[in-house]
C-alpha cells in the first residue's frame, strides 16, 4: 500500500491540463485521462494511484503552490527525457536547468523538472543505480 | 506512480510537529532533516518532503491542490484528523465521514497543514 491515495491539482482550463496530462503520463507508460462526467475533472489511473485534475470547487482560479513538488516516477533517463519533452511540448515549461543525474540525499537520481499549463511544479525522476 | 512529494512550509520545526502528529497515527516514523534542512518522512515506500521554498519567497497553498494519505480504517482517519486540529492544524470542507463517489464508498477527512496545504485522509470501505 502506498502512502498516498490520491494527488489533486488545480486547473483552469480542463481541456489544456488534458492535453498536457494525456502526453506525459503515455509518454511514462500510462492512459490517457477519463474525464468526469462534468467536465470538471480528469482522472488518471497509473502504476495503482490515481492523479486528478481539478477545477478549484471554490469557484476561484486554480493556483499553483510556492515550495510544492509533485514527483512522478519514470522507469529510466530516457523514460523522463521522453516525459519531460512531451510535457514542453504539449503546454508545459522546463524549469531548473537542464535534466540530469542529481544527488537526492538517498542515493543518484536523474531528474527533469516542469511546470505544467496551470504552473504546477512537476519532477519526472528514475533512481541509478549506486556505481 | 509518485516517487515523492514536496510540499512548503515556512517554519520546518512548526510542520514538523504537525506533520510528525499525523503521519505517526498512519504509523510512519518520525521526520528526519536532511542536510539541506528539508523534512523528510518515508513511509509504505513513498517519501514525503517539507521545504522551504527554493526562491526565498513564502511558502504558498495550492488553489485546487490535495495530497490525500492512505488510512487503514475509519478511526484511524478519525484520529489522523484530531492529531492535525491538536498540532497547528485547521479543520475543512465538511467534519471527517462517509462520502459516496460513483464507485465505492469512501470515509473522508479534511485538514489543512500550519503552511495553508490541503490534505485528506482516505479509508477506502470495503464493499459488503
């Protein structure tokens, strides 16, 4: 069992976050999105947990945190160079640097990081192995 | 699907209270700061990050944002709440209880953390 159940995002625009969402997550080895049945989300289902974006249910504009990271597991580089270039591709924007091979604190990781349309800061990240 | 998340906080030992509060009655082991002073929980495989932000700005809540937490029954959500309420936590949304999604049944309970993040903790009600 995972820790976490569920990560929710904030939109603004549902269909914009779909086309990101759908080329990334198929770009990690996942689905497209559902979406509900009122157009005001879209659900993915991958790897056991589920990720949903939302419009925000208090009627405001969907703001993205300061200090927030959502991290998405990709299997190898190559994995989140794909991800990473299908996100800037399809809305997104490449954020602190250039990717590669980072020192997490628990071992080498290699890590690319994007905000996704609404501003959202995503890390796409795959552990190496210890040389 | 997640390898981590990472969410702000402006005062680490504050969330630290909070966050040990919580994440022990879902029976995680208490945070450890990291040599870069961020505060690191792992827990059923998955590790969970509080930082202060990169920029140097305060740290901010997402509008629309929710990281929801795996509780293994309806008084463990329960008592995962009261631990938030009595460590720096504000009560959301409607008090912890059963919510009908269209498929399942699901026991819900909203916090938000010291910093402003909405969290949720999820039991999953096994179908009768």
């Amino acid at each position: 069992m995972d820790m976490y159940t569920h990560i929710m995002v904030g939109s603004n625009d549902i269909a914009r976050s779909k086309t990101f969402y759908d080329a990334l997550f198929t770009a990690l080895g996942g689905q497209p999105g559902r979406q509900a049945p009122d157009a005001e989300r879209v659900l993915y289902l991958h790897h056991g947990a589920v990720f949903i974006v939302t419009r925000p249910i208090d009627g405001q504009p969907a703001t993205h945190a300061n200090g927030g990271t959502i991290g998405l597991g990709a299997v190898d580089p190559a994995q989140v160079e794909a991800a990473h270039a299908a996100g800037t591709a399809h809305g997104g924007t490449a954020i602190e640097g250039p990717l590669g091979e980072r020192d997490t604190g628990l071992g080498k990781a290699y890590l690319g990081y994007l905000r996704d349309p609404d501003g959202n800061k995503l890390c796409l990240g795959c552990r190496l192995p210890a040389a | 699907m997640f390898s981590h998340v990472v969410l702000g906080a402006n005062d680490i030992a504050e969330a630290k209270r909070f966050y040990d509060a919580i994440l022990g009655v879902l029976g995680a082991p208490e945070g450890v700061i990291d040599p870069w002073g961020r505060l690191v929980y792992s827990h059923e495989g998955s590790r969970f990050l509080l930082t202060r932000p990169l920029n140097g700005e305060p740290a901010t809540h997402a509008n629309g944002g929710t990281l929801g937490f795996a509780a293994k029954s309806i008084e463990q959500a329960d008592a995962w709440h009261a631990a938030g309420l009595a460590h720096g936590g504000t009560a959301i949304e409607d008090p912890p209880g059963y919510r009908y999604p269209p498929v399942g049944k699901i026991y819900l309970a909203y916090l938000r953390d010291p910093t402003g993040n909405k969290l949720c903790a999820r039991y999953l009600v096994p179908a009768a």
